[in-house]
C-alpha cells in the first residue's frame, strides 16, 4: 500500500472479519501505520502506549535493530523451504537452544505453526505414547477449569467448559474431564482440601487418562487466575504416582513472563510435554514449538506407526527460526529478569484500583497486571476512552488487564495504571 494512501475502514468492515467480533456489528478498529519500542502509531496521528504486547508476544517492543536484521539476513538467503527430508541452521539453532533454556528433561523438539497447534501436536503425542504402549483406553485429557488453550478442535476440547466454545460445538468436541479451577491464590497458603479433591479425581479416572494439562501459575485467558506454586508440584506429583503425562502450556506465560523464564520453574518441575509459542519470535511472526522427553519421544517412535503422525507444510520455517533464536538470543542479553522485576515494581500502582467499589480484585505477578471487576466490560466502550488517552489496552469479560513489552518506561506504566483507574473511577466501560 503507497504510504499516502489512506487505510480503507469502510472496506474492513464490509469484508474482514476480526478476530471475536462480528460482521453485523462488528467492533470499531483501528488503523495503524507503523509501530515502534512501545508504541502504536495511528493513521489519525495518535501515538499510543501499547499495554499488550500484541497478545502479549512483542516482548521486546516494535522494530527492534536485532530482530529487524535477522528476519533481513534471513529473507535474502532462504526464507522457507519444506523440512520433510530437509534440515537448516535457523531450525538446528534454535532447537538447541530451546533445549538448552527449558527443563532440562525436554530434549525433543516438534516445530509448529502458532500456539494452538501446539496443543494439538502435544495432545497427539500424548494420545500416541499411550497407545504405542499398547493401551487403547487411555485416550482422555484431565484439566482444569478456566483455562484456555486455544480455538483450533483438540485445544477447545480443553478450554474452560462455561467460558469457551464449549457448548456451541457440544457434540463435535472430544469430551474430556475437568476438576475445579486451581483455588489458592500464588502468595497465599496451599488448600490441602483442594489437592485431596484432586488426587480424587485422578484415583477416579487415572485409567482412561492420558495426560493432564495446564497453564502453569497463571490460567490467561479463561480469566487471568494467578494459583500457588504447590498445586503445580502437587500435580506432578500425581502424574507420576498414576501414570498420567503431564502437559504444560507456556505459550502465554513463557520467556519471562511471570518473572522466571518459564512459570513452571515456580514450582521446580519439569513437564512430559511442554507447549511453547506467542513470545518465541518476539512477536515478529508466527511460529509455535512442542517440547518433550526422550521417554515419550521414543515410546511413539517404537510404536506401530513409527512417527508421530504430524507435519505441517511451514513446519520450520527458515524465516520464523531465525528470527526466534535472534529474540531468544536478545531476551538472554538483556538482563529480561531485571526489567520484568521493574515493571512489576511500576505496576504496583495498579492497587489503587482497589479502593473503587466495582473492583474485585487486582493482582500482579511478573509483567502481568489484572484488575478484575464485579460486572463485564463493554470493549468497545472502553477501547475508545483508552485511545484518547493514548493508550492501547483491551480487556475481556471483567478483567482489564496490562502485559506490556519488557522495554516499557516505568512512566509508560504509570500511564496504563493511571487510564485503567480513570476508566473504571469514570464507569467508560
């Protein structure tokens, strides 16, 4: 598109079809010429505090000189070629260093596409191990509620059962089991009534259970639901005791998000199966891995098929590859444990939102900021009152919340806390 040429709304909202929106009342969106650090420039000239990350995967802002040239470099070389029969240095790169930075029983690596198919590539391992290991009958997941794992059939299965997808396709989805959502808060004591509630539902279903799966700490989008470190351990624990694998999905809290490079690192475990995407690029592209022991990689390579039966046609992308290892490389040299310590810091400012009536809750951990109200959100509503204070936040449901690029200023962050009080104290939601 010629630079001059002005963005066609009219055209938009006749034709394209937004993510959660409809295309009779579609919500307002708006146009964006460029981006930069920790901002989004408007077409109508507004500059604006980006206070999502683009779905919390721009960890180090817009446009930065080291992912720009990588993705550069890379164009100019190869930017895809299948990887059926075919290897290449940006895929050989990162694989070792994803190997080297997750758990350290993680040493197989499935490169995908987005962070959805790499819940469905971790369910087929799963499914797969157990019945390489000739047992048909374990072909359910276990999970808990208010998680989210993505739109795409296998990951729906999974999502929370009222706050998803859930009973639109009731009949289309594979049905799995769900205990109650995590309880105990992240700073606060383990209910030991809650982890015997779940080991009675593994003693219950253990036999038909293939692997549980989770978002470890924090449950993101199924309600922002920050839980204890020892229910984490409390699950490994029983994974083990029933021989059930044990899936972790980071796609959301992966690459230092929750203030450890993996928030499964909280409670000192590792996974069987660990799902990874949003971050990896440093949200310059799509690109998704699933990670998982030699254990399981080789029970499905000696089983009747031989090969895990998935392969997708941009599955290592020379392009995403190189650009990942460039992001991986950035977020190791930038010391990401001191700036998310700050931000978290900054963030604390969120707590005045406390004081008004209509506010639940507000809860941080890491670079996360939630404010939970008692009453739903209306987006649209409240996008355009952020605008005008310059700032891009976009809440669900009734929670407001802040996941901004590692590089933000402590006075961009206290610009996003102050908006989210004003929006709230001002009722433009």
């Amino acid at each position: 598109m010629n630079n001059n040429q002005s963005i066609d709304l009219d055209f938009d909202r006749e034709h394209i079809w937004h993510p959660y929106t409809s295309m009779i009342d579609p919500l307002p969106v708006y146009p964006v010429t460029r981006t930069d650090k920790n901002r989004i420039f408007l077409e109508t000239g507004e500059s604006l505090v980006d206070g999502m990350a683009s779905w919390w995967s721009a960890l180090h802002g817009y446009n930065h000189p080291k992912l720009v040239k990588a993705m550069t470099d890379q164009a100019t070389t190869m930017s895809h070629v299948m990887f059926g029969g075919i290897t290449h240095g940006p895929a050989v790169n990162l694989c070792k260093k994803l190997v080297e930075i997750t758990p350290k029983p993680l040493q197989k690596v499935f490169l995908a596409d987005s962070g959805s198919v790499s819940v469905e590539v971790a369910i087929k391992m799963a499914l797969q191990y157990w019945l390489s290991q000739g047992l048909s009958n374990k072909t359910k997941l276990m999970t808990a509620k208010k998680g989210y794992h993505g739109d795409t059939f296998a990951a729906m299965s999974v999502c929370d059962p009222v706050n998803s997808m859930h009973s639109m396709y009731q009949g289309f989805l594979p049905e799995h089991i769900f205990v109650d959502a995590p309880q105990s808060g992240f700073s606060q004591p383990q209910s030991k009534t809650e982890l015997a509630a779940l080991e009675s539902a593994f003693q219950q279903h253990h036999q038909d259970l293939a692997a549980f799966i989770i978002e470890p700490i924090v449950q993101n989008a199924g309600g922002m639901n920050f839980y204890n470190a020892e229910y984490l351990k409390a699950l490994r624990t029983l994974c083990d005791k029933y021989d059930v694998l044990l899936i972790l999905d980071e796609i959301a809290t992966g690459f230092g998000r929750t203030g450890k490079m993996f928030a499964c690192e909280h409670a000192d475990i590792a996974p069987d199966i660990l799902c990874i995407g949003k971050a990896l690029t440093g949200g310059c592209m799509t690109l998704s891995a699933t990670l998982t022991t030699e254990q399981v990689a080789l029970g499905i390579s000696r089983g009747e098929a031989k090969v895990l039966m998935h392969g997708p046609t941009f599955m290592g992308n020379p392009l995403a590859c190189a650009t990942a290892l460039a992001s991986l490389e950035l977020l190791q040299e930038t010391d990401w444990q001191a700036n998310v310590g700050r931000i978290n810091h900054a963030m604390q400012s969120l707590h005045r939102c406390a004081t008004l009536d209509v506010v639940k809750e507000v809860r941080t951990l890491g670079a996360i900021g939630v404010v939970e109200l008692f009453e739903t959100v209306d987006v649209a509503k409240i996008q355009k009152f952020f605008i005008e204070k310059g700032l891009w936040i976009r809440p669900f449901g009734k929670l407001i919340y802040i996941m901004p690029p590692y590089v933000t200023p402590d006075e961009d962050i206290e610009k996003l806390s102050v908006g989210i009080y004003d929006a709230i104290e001002q009722k433009a939601y």
